[in-house]
C-alpha cells in the first residue's frame, strides 16, 4: 500500500494511510492474529457477525421502504 506525500506533509499521509488500511481491515486483521482463537470462539464471533450484519441489512431496507426513520445526521462544527 503506498501513500503520496505531498509538499512533505507526512501527518496528512499517514492520516490518509490509516484510512486506507482501516478500510482494507488491516487493523482488524491483525488484532485477529496477536493470539490464538479457539475454533468454538471463532464460530460463535462469525455467527455474531453475520447477525449484524443481517440486522443492519434489514434496518437500511426499512428504512428505505419508510417503515422506519431515517437516522439523524451529526452536526459537524467547524
């Protein structure tokens, strides 16, 4: 993975290269791999995973059929 620095602002570059190894799972992976995992653990975390995901996937189709409310936007202050 490669980050172009420009006019040697290094603090951008690495602001822009954790964004991209966040988004690639990066960092997930490798808390993963600091130990072992049970095989049982493993499964449970999966299922959980996979019931998260089916609940967001559910959330974001009511609430795009207008069953539900859309979620509010943070206000960002600048």
């Amino acid at each position: 993975m490669q980050v172009i620095v420009r006019d040697n602002n290094v603090e951008q570059a690495l602001r822009v290269l954790k964004k991209r190894m966040q988004r690639e799972g990066i960092f997930r992976e490798m808390r993963a791999r600091e130990s072992y995992e049970k095989p049982s653990e493993k499964r449970v975390r999966e299922k959980a995973e996979a019931v998260r995901r089916y609940r967001k996937m559910a959330r974001k189709k009511l609430q795009r059929e207008g069953l539900l409310p859309a979620p509010k936007k943070a206000a960002r202050t600048r």
